[in-house]
C-alpha cells in the first residue's frame, strides 16, 4: 500500500501528540489512571487510535488525487521521480544501479568455472536463475541485458511488477548495426560500412528504424555509437568503428544518436543511445583490446575527446566506459574523465555504465583495488551510475554510504538519472510488448531499403583495370564464385546472431540472380568456410573448376561472426598481429589466377586487409565491408554496374604490418625520413574510392579570404562529371594550420558532401568554415585559433595530389 510523503508526516505528528498528550495525562491527573503511560490499558488505547487512523489512511488511499504521483502519468517526469524517490530505502536506490544478464543467457553459463562469474556467458556462481528471478521479483535488480527474446523481457517486467515498488526493469543490447542480434531483424552494414558513405543521414535513420525494431522486441537501451578514434588497425573492433577522423566520427556518432534518441527518447518507439568505450580503445599499446593506453592529454583533448563533445551536444543520455586504462588510471576510476571534463566542463546530464565485469577487474586485472568493495567505491565515487553486471556490487556500495565513505548523493545523483530514462521510454505505463504486434515491426520493406541503399553507397571499388562493371553478355560466359565469405552470413559482421536464410542474400546468390538476368552462367564451389583451416586439395579443385570460366570472383576477407568463435579471425576480443589475408586465402587467389581466368576480388572484412600483392596483380578488387542483410546483392549490382560505385574509405590501409601507425592526419615529423625496404606511403589513403565514371573538380574560392571572429566563411567549389556514367561524388575539405605554437596534423577533415552527378554535368558545392572549425589548443593548452595562414584544400580523397588549395588568413588570436 502506498502513502503519500504528506500522510507519512501527518501520522507521525498525531503519534507524537498521542504519546505527550498521554504523558501530561498521567503527571496532572493522577484520577485518570487509564491514561497512565504505565496502565495496561494504555497500549490499548494507542492500539485503537492507531486503527483509526489506518482506516483513515486507506480512505486516503482510495481517493484519485492521493495515489502515487510517480504512477501518475499526467504528471511531470520530474515530478514522478522526486515522489517514487522519496520513498525509496537506499537499498532501494543502489539496486537500480545494478544490471543482471539475461536468464537464458544464464543458462548457457558454465557451472564447472572455476570463477566467480563466467566472464563469457554470466554465469553466477552463488547465483542459481531462480536466485535472479526473485531478486527481480523483490525489486533488486534494475536493469538487464543480453536479452534475446520479447517472450523473456516480458517475463522480466512482470517479475518487476510483482516488486513493492513496481518499477520496470531497462534492457539494454548490443545493437551496433540493427538489432542483430535478435533473429529476424534488419541488419545493416557494419558501422565501418557505414562510415564509407560519408553520409550522415543515413546514421541517423538507421538509429530511427533500429530503436522501432528494439521496442517491438523488448529493448530500450543499445550499446552503441562506438565512437572510438582508430589508430591501429589490428584492433578487431575496427568495424564497430567509424575510422580513424575525429570529426566524421563525431558527426556520425552524434546522427546515429539523434536517430535513437529522437530529442528526449521520450515515447514508446524511441531508445538511450551509449557512446562507447571512453576512452582511447582505439589505440592501445598493442591493437589487444582492453591493453593499456598511453596517450598524452593534448591526444585525448584533440583526437579522442571531440566526438564526446559532439555526443553530448547531441543529448546522448548514457556513456559507457573503457576496459583500458589511460596513463596508467583505468577508465572506470577516472573522475578526471567522467566527472571534470563530461560532467563539469561539458555538462554530460546523462548516466555512466561500466562495461562486462571492468569494476570488478579494477581488482582482479588493474590491481588498484584490494578487493570488489573498494573497486565499487572508486568506480562510484569517480562517477560511475550503473554496474555491468552481477552480485556483490550492491553491498558494496550500501555498506560505503552507510560507513560515510560514499556520499548518498552519488547514489541519489545515480538513481534519479536511470530513473528518469525509464519514465521518459513510457515503462511504466507500457512495459510490455505486443508479441503479435511485434512481427510487422521487424525486417519491414522500409527498413530492408535503407540496409539496401546503404550498402550499396558503402562499397568502395578499391581497384578497376577496365573489367568492371561486367557487361551484359549474350554468348552464355560463365562466372566462377568462391571463397570462404561467398555464400554464408559473414556479410552481416559481428554483434549478429544467426538470421532466417530467406532474409539473408550471401554474395554467390546476389551475384546469380543478377548475373543470370544479364546472360551469364553461375556456378558456386564451396573452398571452405573456415578461413582458419582452407585445405590445399579444396584450392587446387576450385582452381581446376575455375578454368573454364570467364570471369572468377572470389570472395576472401575475415570472419566476425562471434557465434563461431574458433573459426573468428576479427572481431570483439579477436585482433591480429598482421594485417594480410588470414590462413591459405591468398594462395586460393593465387591458384586461381595462375589459371588465367581474370580474377575479380571482393573483400568481406570488419577491417581493412594489407595486401599489397593484390593491388599489383588483381585486375580489379571491391570493398564491401560487412553490408548487412542485403549486402549480397548490394556487391552484385556494383559488378554489373547497376549500381555506380561511390563509397570511400573512412580509414588509411597500410601496406603492411610495419607500417603502423598509418593515419592520413599525421604530424609534419612522421616520415621525414625512409624505411628501408618499405614506402611510407599507404596502399589506400584515408577518403579514397574509384568510380565508373570521372570526377574533375575546380579551385576552391572563399567567400572573405580573411577570418577575424566568429563569422562563417564558404568555400565553394565546382565538381564535374566528365565521365560516361551518372554516379555520386563524395567531395571533401581539409584544412592546414601552416605556423602553430604546437605542431597540427598535415591536414584536417573538416567537411564531405554527397553530390549526384549525370555525365557531364557540373555542380558547385559549398562548406562552410569558422573559428570553431581552426581552433586547436595551443602551446599552453587554451582552446583558440592563432593569428596567420590555414591552407584550405578540397578534392576526391586525403591524397595531396587529389587536392586542391586555397590560403585563409586569420588576422588575430580568436579564443573559444
């Protein structure tokens, strides 16, 4: 039964009268012993008034303008939490801080591991699943992930209805590209996929149709943008990536949030978006996930920082820590980082989420706590608001409030914000999913178009002697398909769990429906799937098979798929000392060519692939990334020129291992002087991409050659179509700082548009600059732009030769 915080003082002031009245009683009117404290009868007396006013009460109770304001959808989100608060125990309050795995997933645990929690599957050794069920039942669990089904979400939320205060539980998932890993969902490209249209709309639909497909299948919380800045390229978790450039990843990042989000995430077909993994994942001492990072604080403001900002410009409401430590803190302890820059400097008004088990690995890996209760502390205390996942973290934290060594003002601040989200979603009045419903919401048409679309401006065609795109034939030519990523779901990436085949187009099927409509005769042989184990006879039976054919296509690149984690070579915890092909795959291309069949490459990789024998030998090689449901026939609408290839790389590819690390936005001093037996310039420079048709573009003009202050200034630039073919450019700005108190990148990112273009045709495009877009922190760290010349510089790609430029002049120090 609830009471009102008004009730609650009311009856204990009447208690408080009862008891001195009662006292006076028994001191001026000896006669009137039956209100004697000491009279037996007194207690009775108490006992009849307490009745009375319980009746009392209950009457209260049962009057519309005394239920709960917080179960009161009329009133203000504000208004609901201070009331439900305000009746919450601090047991209470830290419980919504806690997250538990979902209880299939539990099941899969393993209960013969040795540990306390079963780092790959959650399993809790002094936790049975019935365990977790009650503790939702009472309340004690405030929010779940790795939650597959509607059928289980469902199940969680009533167990939360059971509890005294009746507050929803918030699932979260892993939804990087779609809600993949639900089967029967849209899965769109990978976001390093994504990041190769250089279209930033297209983030932010795939944020807006993604969070539909969430809420029809339980979910209201996915772990994702990645914004993580790549610097090294052996990382496996490149292709939840946006690249290697701050600004296209910020921008990116903070559209696909916006997409979530819709403003406040405030309704029913909305979703909190998480930006992850602050910070600086992307360039770990060794490309190992969760290894140590050391990255001078000028690195983070001006590299790893900035998609933050744009994150939180952009309302992001939860941010998700790093499993590294930088400068030897880890990122789950910093205050510097979650509480003075986010939180103070830039008024992050959303929650913090650790990441699997990283409080407790302040202890068990990190070694800067004694054990989970001081891990707990730190995190908190530092500013973390919820726990990924598992027991003894809340004890941990009741135990330091109730010791004054945690201020129950973090646990408020924690408690409110999590709180908040699940009024904004509408849990409490809409908890549960239609499971009939939920069916017309998933893989709908509209959002198999945008998975389609996307893909299809995703792919970059690396390289074109001439034989691409295949022409229409009317002599029956025969095209060979193999390789281990031609005909199974390794288009569909990492974070994806095993989808319906009929939702699923694998590259071989794209390029057989399509090619038989243009004359062509397709054959598949499967060379093995395994690109860990590609047996030698499976090579040489698919290089006989190929001599008959006309054109062979072969299919190579790297496994993400998690669900076949022996067979992985990319991926999350799955990275890479070398950057070629894995295994036997290129002697499959090899034999293949030798057979003097041309051979055409179509690479299916979460991260780029270093293969220099390739570019030199191979006629022509398209990069597709991870594109999704759909990706198959995304790729074959390209080879039959269906489709004109636009996409560009969002990375640089290094031509080998040794060349690391290669990023376009290097300083002056990084190859000033030679290797010895190696270039040091890139296979592909970041922003590169080829066309079927050619692009030719213009000096660029501004429209003041001088900047003063805050005013915008244009540059505008003409781009032509002198080719054969309509297509899309992707036209690109960099800016250089020339004279600096501390030295600046070669160049600068600092704006890309699409444009379309019919043969022949010209168009002028516009970009616009300002003091914002110049500033850097200076030698004694003042973010500002400094007097003297930026040379401007617009183009097809980062490659100089591809640009051309332009000089502002910033005429006095301009502070920010």
């Amino acid at each position: 039964m609830f009471y009102t915080k008004k009730q609650k003082e009311l009856f204990n002031r009447i208690m408080k009268q009862i008891n001195k009245n009662v006292e006076n009683s028994s001191k001026e009117n000896n006669k009137m012993k039956i209100l004697s404290k000491k009279h037996p009868q007194t207690d009775t007396i108490k006992m009849i008034v307490l009745c009375a006013l319980l009746m009392l009460f209950v009457s209260f109770k049962t009057t519309k303008n005394d239920d709960p304001i917080y179960l009161d959808p009329s009133k203000s989100v504000e208004a609901r939490v201070a009331d439900l608060m305000s009746r919450m125990t601090l047991e209470d309050k830290v419980y919504q801080m806690n997250q538990f795995v979902g209880l299939e997933h539990m099941k899969k645990g393993n209960p013969n591991d040795v540990k306390e929690n079963n780092d790959a599957q959650g399993f809790y050794k002094t936790l049975s699943v019935n365990d977790v069920s009650k503790m939702c039942e009472e309340g004690k669990i405030g929010s779940f992930l790795h939650v597959l089904t509607a059928k289980e979400a469902n199940y969680l939320q009533e167990l939360a209805l059971k509890s005294p205060l009746k507050i929803p539980v918030l699932i979260g998932i892993d939804a990087i590209h779609g809600n993949a890993l639900v089967s029967g969902t849209t899965v769109y490209p990978s976001p390093i996929g994504l990041a190769s249209t250089w279209n930033d709309d297209f983030l932010y639909t795939v944020g807006k149709q993604t969070a539909k497909e969430m809420r029809a299948t339980g979910s209201h919380w996915t772990f994702t943008p990645n914004i993580d800045i790549l610097r090294d390229p052996r990382w496996g978790r490149v292709g939840e990536t946006f690249g290697e450039d701050p600004f296209m990843v910020g921008n990116m990042g903070a559209s696909m949030i916006r997409g979530f989000q819709q403003d406040d995430f405030t309704g029913t077909e909305k979703v909190i978006a998480c930006a992850k993994h602050m910070i600086g994942g992307g360039e770990s001492i060794n490309g190992l996930n969760a290894a140590p990072a050391d990255i001078s604080v000028r690195t983070l403001r001006e590299v790893h920082l900035p998609p933050y900002k744009k994150a939180i410009d952009a309302g992001v409401y939860s941010i998700m820590a790093a499993h590294n430590e930088i400068n030897g803190v880890p990122s789950h302890m910093s205050k510097w980082l979650m509480t003075d820059v986010l939180r103070n400097e830039w008024n992050f008004q959303g929650f913090y989420v650790s990441d699997w088990l990283d409080i407790e690995r302040l202890n068990t890996l990190h070694h800067t706590a004694k054990d989970m209760k001081e891990a707990s502390f730190l995190s908190v205390d530092a500013g973390m608001d919820m726990h990924m996942h598992g027991p003894k973290f809340t004890d941990a934290i009741i135990a330091s409030v109730k010791e004054g060594k945690l201020s129950i003002n973090r646990v408020n601040d924690a408690c409110r914000k999590i709180l908040t989200a699940k009024f904004k979603l509408g849990l409490f009045e809409n908890r549960f999913v239609d499971l009939e419903k939920k069916k017309e919401l998933l893989f709908t048409e509209e959002h198999k178009a945008t998975a389609l679309e996307s893909a299809r401006k995703g792919i970059v065609l690396l390289k074109n002697n001439g034989i691409l795109p295949l022409q229409k034939t009317n002599s029956k030519k025969k095209i060979f398909v193999t390789g281990p990523n031609a005909n199974n779901q390794s288009i569909l990436g990492d974070w994806h769990a095993v989808q319906p085949d009929e939702n699923v187009t694998t590259v071989y099927e794209g390029i057989k429906t399509l090619g038989e409509t243009k004359g062509y005769a397709v054959n598949f042989f499967n060379s093995g799937e395994n690109i860990r184990n590609i047996k030698s006879s499976k090579i040489k039976e698919a290089s006989e098979k190929a001599k008959n054919a006309d054109y062979a296509i072969v299919v190579v690149g790297d496994n993400s798929m998690r669900y076949k984690w022996k067979d992985k070579t990319a991926g999350e915890n799955m990275a890479r000392a070398s950057l070629n092909l894995f295994g036997k795959q290129l002697d499959l291309v090899k034999a293949i060519k030798e057979t003097g069949t041309p051979v055409i490459i179509v690479l299916v990789n979460g991260k780029p692939i270093s293969e220099p024998w390739l570019e030199e030998n191979i006629p022509a090689i398209l990069e597709s990334w991870e594109p999704g449901n759909l990706g198959g026939q995304a790729v074959a609408e390209v080879l039959f020129g269906e489709v004109n290839p636009s996409g560009k790389l969002p990375l640089t590819v290094a031509r080998s291992v040794g060349q690391l690390r290669m990023i376009y936005n290097h300083k002056p001093s990084a190859y000033f002087h030679k290797y010895a037996y190696e270039k040091k310039t890139p296979l592909y420079p970041f922003g590169f991409g080829l066309s079927y048709t050619k692009y030719t573009y213009g000096e660029p003009v501004l429209s003041n050659a001088s900047l003063s202050g805050k005013e915008k200034i244009t540059v505008s630039v003409e781009v032509s179509n002198t080719g054969e073919f309509d297509g899309e450019e992707i036209a690109q700005l960099y800016i250089r700082d020339n004279v600096s108190s501390a030295t600046r990148p070669v160049k600068e990112l600092k704006g890309y548009k699409r444009v379309a273009l019919k043969a022949g045709e010209t168009k002028k495009v516009t970009f616009s600059l300002n003091a914002e877009s110049l500033a850097f922190y200076d030698i004694n760290m003042v973010y500002c732009v400094e007097p003297g010349k930026f040379t401007i510089m617009t183009g097809s790609s980062s490659n100089s030769k591809d640009l051309k430029k332009v000089i502002l002049t910033v005429n006095n120090k301009i502070e920010l």
